[in-house]
C-alpha cells in the first residue's frame, strides 16, 4: 500500500501521538496503605482507587477496537472474582469495557469537532454478591485533535467598492476563514491567507485577511470591475496544510474626475413663430464619462440676444438642457436668436481640479418661421355691463382685433353661439359692436360669458376668439315674498298677544344697499279681532293673537292676507296670505289635532281607522268602475240581426268593399252552399253615403239546378263580352230566384228596360255618381270602352 505525501505526514502525527501518549493511557486503582478508621455516627471509607484522565485520537480509521486505557482495583487479587462496570456518555454504544480486565476500548470513530469529551462513570462489583467493592468514580476520556478540517469561508463570496483613483494600499474588504480544528493543540487551525487572482492591483494581508488596492490610479471608465481569488490555508500555510479559497468581486465606484463637454461647438434649431409659450425648443447634452451624482449638470444662458425670450432647465433623468420659450415668437419682430449656453458639474471633486475647468460652452441659434396667424385681440378678456332695463339694440361695448401678419386682412367677427345658446346678443361683423338682441333678466342669469371669434377675410380659417364677461345690472323688478311656505298653527287654548309665527321674506333682486322689507297687515285685514302683526324692523315681523280662545268647531282655518313692501327704487310691494289653522294642544303646546272633524268621530273610531275604511271604499268602487266600463266598450257585431229589420231608412255606404278577405261585406256561403238561406244584413262598420230604400228581405229556397243555369248563364256572357271588366275582377250578382210575388226589383235589369224614367240628371251630381251616369243614361253601347 502506498502512502502520498499528505496521507504519511498525517499517519507520522497520528504515530508521534500515539507513543507520547501511551503511558498516560492507563488508570490504576492504589489500595491504600492506611488503615481504615471508624468514626461512630458516619463512617467514611477512604477512596482505594486514583486514575487520570484518558486521551483518544479522533478519526481512527482502523478495523479493530480502538483501545483507550485500563481500570484496576486494588480489591482485584486476579482470581476473577470482581467485575468492571461502565456507565454515562457513550457506554455501551462507543466505549466498552473488559468486565474481567478493565480494559476500555472505542468501537466508533470519534470527531473531536462534533464532541471533545465524554465524561463516563466507572465501579468494581463483587461477582458473586453484585455489590460495589469501591465507591463508583467519575472520569473523563478526551478527543485528541488532528488536523482534518480545511478553513472555510463562512461569509464568502464577497462583493466590495474601492473609490477609482485611490491611492496604493486603500483597504477594500477583510475576508475570513474559520477552521474547525482544535485553535490550542498545534498549528491545525492558524491560518494564513494569500491571493491566488487579482494580481497585480490588489494584495492581501496574510495575518488579517485585509485586502488592498496594489496600483494607483485605477480608472473606472477603462475597467470597473475586478474578480479576486483569495485562499486561506492552515498550519500556518506549511506544505501538508488544508486549505478553502473564496471570490471577492471588487467594483470601482466613480469619482467626478471627467468634466462634461459638449459634442459640438454650436447648434442651429427652427421654431415656428405659432409655438405656444412653455414649448420646447431643443434638447441639447453635455457628454460626461462619469456616472450618478458626479454626472449630474446645471445649465444656463450666459449671453446672447436671447435671454428674455428663451429659459434652458435640466432633465434630471437623462442631463439634458431643455430649452424653451418664455415668451411669444413673432416673426415680423425678429427672425433670429443667438445663445451662449454653459453646461457644468454641479459635484466638483476639488481632488481632480488639475484635470481641468468642470464646465463646457457652446452656441445655439434659433431661427423664427413665419406662419398665417390668426387675428389677435387687443385683451384677451373683455368686461362689459348693461342694465337689465336695456331695450333690445342697446349698445354694450366694442370688441377689436387685427391680423398680426404682414398682410394685415381684413377681420370679421362673430359670436360663438355655443357660448350664447339663447342669442341674447348681437355683434356687428364688421365693427365688433355687441348689442342686446332680446330681453335681459339679472335674476335668470347675472353674468354671460361669452365668445367672440375674429376670422380672416382672405383666409377664413385663421380664427381668433376674444372672451367677453358681460355683468347684468339689477333693477328692482321683483316684489318681496314670503321667505318659505308657513305651516301655522294657533292653539285653542291661546291667550292674546301671544307669538304664533315669526315671518321673513326675500326678494329676487339685489340692490347695493342690501334688502329692506317693511311687513303690515292689508286694509281690509287692519281691524280683525283675531290676529295682528308686528315689524320687527329687521326684515322679520311677527304674528300674534288679538284674543284668548279658539274653537275649531266655529273655524277651523285662518286666513292672513300680510302686504309686504321693498326699499327699492320704485318700491315694489306683494300681499302674501299666511294660512293660521286652529288646533287643540298639549299642556307644553305642541298642537296635537288640528282637525275639526275630529270632534264627530265616534269615540272608539280612531282617524287612522277612518282613512283605512275610506280607502277600503275608494277601491271598491274604482274596481266596479272599471267592470262596467270594460263591459261598455266591447265591441257590437258588426251587421244586423235578421230580427232586427230595417224599414224606410237612408243608409251610405262609402265601401268598396275588402276583397277576397271581408267575408262580412258579401256572403259568399250562398255560393259555397246552395241549400243555405240567403239573408241581407246591412253593416255597421261604414259611412253610408249612397241613398237607397230598404225593403224586406223576401225568404227562398231556390233549386240547385236555377242557382247553376243563373251562374252559368253569367259566366258566359262574361267570356263573350268583349267589354267586359277584366278577367280577374269579382263580380258579385244579386240573384233573389223566381219565387218573389213582386219579381225582381233589382236595377240590374233597368237598362233593358222599357221604362219611360230619365237618369240623365246623374251627371250632374259629379264625379261620384259618374260611373251610374254612363250606365243608365244615354251613353256609349260599350260601358268600359
């Protein structure tokens, strides 16, 4: 078996150990020499047995029990008749003992780091009795240490800052190692610590584990971050020590040593002269290396043509020089500006002032754009006033605006009527004079704010818009009223002169002298015996009883007509009534009933029972109501009865009747069904207009076979009649039969007729009756020619 370096060097130490510690690795039990003594009461019996403390080495790797030491008693003569015990930590499970020897051996492998001690107890027993021979002892077996633990890191990876620029052997970071070996016995936990990587600009410090900075002048711009290696190794570093390496990341933080300067030495930007106030211009930026505050600049206009007009601030986020305008562009005043701006740190290291001035200039020229703008009014606001009095056409002031270009055109203006939905005013397109276009009303609406809008003639697109405050003027034009609806009440029980009411009034207007009411009672009012009135000279007055008592069942409502007067100019006045009602109170006065019904109502009928019963009432009838009226509007058939005969009346009809579909205005069952009574109804669901005599209905049976040869006959003429109406039309034949004793007395037939009747004068009845014109009169053979 072959043994490298570190493993021989390891089982050399084991080995020394080993032989020094041999002869202290065994306990022997001294009788003593002494003899007892007795001491009447207590007995102390003189300890026979001394040892030392027992030392093992940790991580015994070997096969075999791993002996520890030997327990003798004097007591032993070697016979065999005493037997060894062991007892406490580990007994049994680590340490045994040789009942018949003594001898303790190790069974386990020990970790010094996990436990350094084990304190155990040991006794000698009679074999044969298994009673103590000796008093039971304590003793102590210690874990001798060796080196098996490397040195850790417990806090590692490290990070860490050093300033950039920092001079030779600024302290970083301090690493430390730990080991877990025993720091008193050997060199087995002295370490030493040295840098495997980060050469040449940082170096550690053996004994301490302080690292530091190994070259000057470190520059975060070209590198700002360096990966270090450090390791630390015991036994002070010798060969055959246990070493543990951690990394240390070391990050340069910047330090203001670039001063800014610009990119170029001068800017040129366009602007149209429309660009609102406030509106950026250019972004400009000084170029910085450093980074965080010590990139941080300020910047300002330091000369030029430009100072009033234009302002330079800073974007915190980005250093940037925001330039913007602080007043209105006008091309047709000046076309150009020229800027000497300046861009410095506002974080100046004063460690780096060799390096250079901390500031930069450069030149910015802003060129103005001539643009179309819109007219310009002489205000922006415009404060006018007129009296609610005005008459309509009243003048109220005069608005002006021009073009501000070069072209000067000619202005129009107009009224923005979103502004004035209501066209209370008029303006003269032309001169800008607004004046009243209907009546005024302070108390509608005290202030209007209008908008006047100016436009080009030559470009009506360019519009400007003026604003216009017009103030109403009050007049006193509204009488004084009561200040709320007064609920009144006076008891039955008042005495006279007392106070029932306290009144107040308002008024519309709004004179500058603020209101003044003067309150009384009317003429007529003047001299009642049951109320009167009192000014209380501060726009309030009071009503109070002239008498003592009232009774509800002689009146149970009052009725106070009070005259109410302004201090305008003219004053204008009101008679306003204030409703008094007589009302049965408490002993505090608090009115309780103030109905006079309430005296009639029997005694166990409470009101709230009364109003429950009327409503009870109330919805029964509106419910019959309802019934009947529901059985009122159901609708009539619509054709008589056949009881129902009709003699001798003048009937219209203004009806064509409504197609294949009415099935009211021709029964069409008689067709369908021969042996059917045929019965003329008259309907109800048209105008009559045509004047006809009715006469009763003749009642028949007709054969089938007449009803054929009738229909049939028709049927043919139809097809042979040139004249004909259309071969689609309904034609409807009032056929009575041959049973009627009076024949027929249909007109159908007149035609042919030999009647000596003339129907001529139906022509002259108009177009209505044209169509009976052209067929009795004498006219055309063809009717539909």
């Amino acid at each position: 078996m072959k043994f490298g370096e570190v493993e021989f060097c390891h089982f050399l130490q084991i080995l020394a150990l080993f032989l020094c510690l041999s002869g202290m690795n065994q306990a022997e039990f001294s009788r003593s020499r002494s003899n007892p003594y007795f001491q009447s009461g207590r007995t102390r019996t003189k300890r026979s047995w001394v040892w030392n403390q027992f030392f093992v080495l940790e991580e015994y790797m070997g096969t075999d029990p791993l002996y520890v030491g030997k327990l003798h008693s004097d007591v032993d003569k070697g016979d065999g008749s005493i037997k060894y015990i062991l007892s406490g930590e580990g007994a049994s499970s680590i340490f045994i003992i040789d009942e018949n020897t003594g001898d303790i051996h190790a069974t386990k492998r020990l970790d010094r780091e996990e436990q350094a001690y084990y304190t155990l107890r040991a006794q000698a027993l009679d074999r044969l009795t298994n009673k103590p021979v000796e008093p039971e002892s304590e003793f102590v077996i210690k874990i001798q240490d060796i080196n098996d633990n490397e040195p850790k890191f417990l806090d590692g990876p490290y990070t860490a800052g050093v300033p950039e620029m920092s001079p030779v052997g600024t302290s970083v970071v301090q690493v430390t190692a730990t080991d877990a070996d025993d720091p008193t016995y050997g060199n087995s936990a002295r370490v030493v610590y040295s840098i495997l990587q980060g050469q040449p600009y940082f170096s550690v410090e053996p004994k301490t584990g302080v690292i530091k900075t190994a070259l000057p002048n470190m520059d975060r711009e070209a590198k700002d971050q360096y990966l270090l290696v450090i390791q630390a190794k015991d036994m002070v570093g010798q060969n055959g020590g246990l070493s543990g390496t951690t990394s240390v990341t070391v990050t340069l933080t910047d330090v203001n040593d670039n001063p800014p300067r610009f990119p170029r030495r001068s800017y040129q930007y366009n602007v149209p002269e429309s660009l609102p106030v406030a509106s950026v211009v250019a972004r400009i930026k000084a170029a910085d290396a450093d980074v965080g505050p010590n990139a941080e600049m300020e910047y300002k206009i330091v000369d030029g043509d430009g100072l009033g007009v234009f302002k330079i601030s800073v974007d915190k986020d980005t250093q940037e020089g925001i330039i913007t305008i602080q007043k209105e562009l006008d091309f047709e005043a000046k076309t150009s500006y020229t800027l000497r701006i300046e861009a410095a740190n506002m974080n100046v290291d004063p460690r780096f002032l060799s390096l250079g001035p901390f500031s930069d200039m450069t030149t910015v020229k802003i060129i103005v754009e001539d643009v179309d703008e819109p007219p310009v009014f002489t205000s922006r606001l415009y404060s006018m006033v007129v009296s609610e009095a005005a008459k309509v056409g009243t003048i109220i002031g005069t608005v002006a605006a021009h073009d501000p270009d070069a072209s000067n055109s000619p202005v129009r203006y107009s009224i923005d009527r979103n502004t004035d939905l209501e066209r209370y005013f008029n303006i003269d397109a032309n001169s800008g004079v607004i004046t009243t276009a209907k009546s005024l009303d302070r108390e509608t609406n005290a202030v209007h704010n209008i908008t006047v809008l100016a436009m080009e003639s030559q470009n009506p697109a360019q519009i400007g818009r003026g604003y216009v405050a017009i103030t109403i003027l009050d007049i006193n034009d509204n009488a004084p009223e009561f200040a709320m609806e007064y609920e009144t009440t006076v008891c039955e029980n008042a005495q006279a002169g007392q106070v029932i009411q306290k009144i107040s009034a308002i008024d519309k207007d709004d004179p500058p002298n603020g209101h003044q009411f003067y309150f009384s009672l009317t003429a007529e009012a003047a001299n009642n015996h049951n109320f009167t009135l009192q000014d209380n000279k501060d726009n309030t007055a009071t009503v109070l009883t002239r008498r003592n008592g009232f009774r509800r069942q002689e009146q149970s409502v009052f009725y106070l007509p009070i005259f109410i007067v302004d201090s305008g100019s003219p004053s204008l006045s009101s008679t306003n009534t204030l409703t008094i009602r007589v009302c049965d109170c408490d002993a505090d006065g608090i009115a309780q009933s103030c109905n006079a019904e309430a005296y009639i109502l029997p005694a166990g009928l409470s009101t709230g029972a009364l109003i429950a019963i009327l409503a009870c009432v109330l919805t029964l009838l509106v419910l019959v109501l309802l019934i009947v009226t529901m059985r009122r509007r159901k609708k009539e058939p619509l054709i008589f009865d056949e009881e129902r005969d009709i003699r001798e009346n003048i009937v219209r009809y203004d009806d064509e009747g409504g197609g294949e579909e009415d099935t009211e205005a021709f029964d069409m069952a008689a067709l369908r069904n021969l042996n059917i009574i045929r019965d003329t109804k008259t309907r109800r669901d048209v105008t009559p207009e045509i004047q006809f005599l009715s006469r009763p209905t003749f009642k028949s049976i007709p054969d089938n076979v007449i009803f054929r040869e009738f229909i049939w006959e028709r049927l043919k003429e139809a097809d042979m009649d040139p004249c004909a109406p259309p071969y689609d039309s309904l034609q409807t034949y009032a056929f009575e039969g041959n049973g009627s004793v009076a024949e027929s007395l249909s007109s159908l037939d007149s035609i042919s007729s030999n009647s000596d009747q003339n129907y001529d004068y139906l022509s002259d009845w108009g177009p209505r009756f044209k169509r009976l014109a052209d067929m009795y009169g004498t006219g055309p053979e063809c009717l539909y020619s």
